[in-house]
C-alpha cells in the first residue's frame, strides 16, 4: 500500500511537471515560424532531476503532443519535435538524475541540447517541413545568435536552481521504501 502511494506522488509530480512545460511552450515563449525562444528547460530539468533521463525523455514527449493537441493553432504536429523533446529530456535526464548539479554537468548537458537539438535536429525538421535550404547562411544567423545568448543563461539558471531547490529531500520522498 504505501508504495502505490508514492508511486502515485511520483505519477503527479511529473504530471504537475509535464503541464508546466506546455504553459512555459504556449504561453511564455517567443515563437516565430522557424525560432522559438522559452524556458522549458526549467521543468525539464527538475523533472530530469526527479526522474532520470528515460521519464524525463517520455515526460517531455507527452508534453508535446499535449501541447500540439491543446493548441493546434501554434503549429502543425512533427513527429520529429517529439524526438526532440525526448532526447532533450533523455539529455537533462542523464545528466542530472541522482547527481549533483555542477558548472561541468549543467553545462555539458546544455551544450549537448543546444548542439544536437537546437543546431542540429530542429533545422533539419524544419528544413524538411518546410523545404528551407539550410545552406542559406542568412537563415542560421538568427538561431546561432539565440543560441550564444541563451546557453550561458540556461546554465546559469540551471545551476543555482539546483542549488537552491530542494529536490533531493523531493527524490527522497517520490522513491519508493521497500521493507523487508
């Protein structure tokens, strides 16, 4: 009985998470055809702090998809969007799950997200939707930009969130107890 208690808090705890990565996707971002400017990587990191890099992954592809149903008018659904929201989540997940947030760990995980999904992943699912030559330098211009502007910030929110929240007292008690 107990477990299926804390299983259930855990259930919530990343549901809770889950729906504050569609608010921060919807409804504080910036978001352009080809350029999207938010702080989900907010929740996706406690939730990769919370839950390893597997329910992170799942975790921030349901947000997705619930966000892509909940608001069809901000952009046709892309399978390869949800590739990425679960590598970047995988990404957070592995980095952060049971370890201590340092200067080395937040930022090798930002950078990987920022490399593989921001520079690498996004303009070729883009390229794809919507036949953009991604030889066009013009065209990168704007999101390296983004990218050299928000990566020191992402790493340093992340890192003193770490800091400051609580979550190791959290994981403690979403973890199961198991009695002998």
């Amino acid at each position: 009985m107990k477990k299926r208690v804390l299983e259930t808090r855990k259930l919530t705890v990343l549901a809770l998470l889950i729906a504050v990565i569609v608010v921060f996707t919807r409804f504080f971002s910036y978001e352009t055809q080809f350029l999207r400017i938010s702080f989900t990587f907010i929740p996706e990191s406690l939730m990769g702090l919370l839950f390893g890099p597997f329910w992170t992954g799942i975790g921030s592809a349901i947000a997705d998809g619930v966000g892509v149903i909940l608001f069809p008018k901000t952009g046709a659904y892309f399978p390869g969007f949800t590739l990425n929201a679960f590598i970047t989540g995988a990404i957070y997940g592995f980095f952060y799950y049971k370890k201590e947030l340092t200067w080395f760990r937040v930022t090798m995980a930002t950078l990987l997200v920022t490399i593989i999904v921001h520079l690498f992943l996004t303009p070729l699912w883009l390229g794809l939707m919507y036949g953009v030559d991604l030889k066009i330098v013009a065209w990168w211009i704007p999101r390296i930009i983004k990218s050299a502007i928000f990566l020191p910030i992402q790493v340093v929110v992340t890192y003193y969130m770490g800091q400051k929240l609580p979550y190791k007292q959290l994981l403690s008690k979403l973890t199961p107890i198991h009695n002998k």
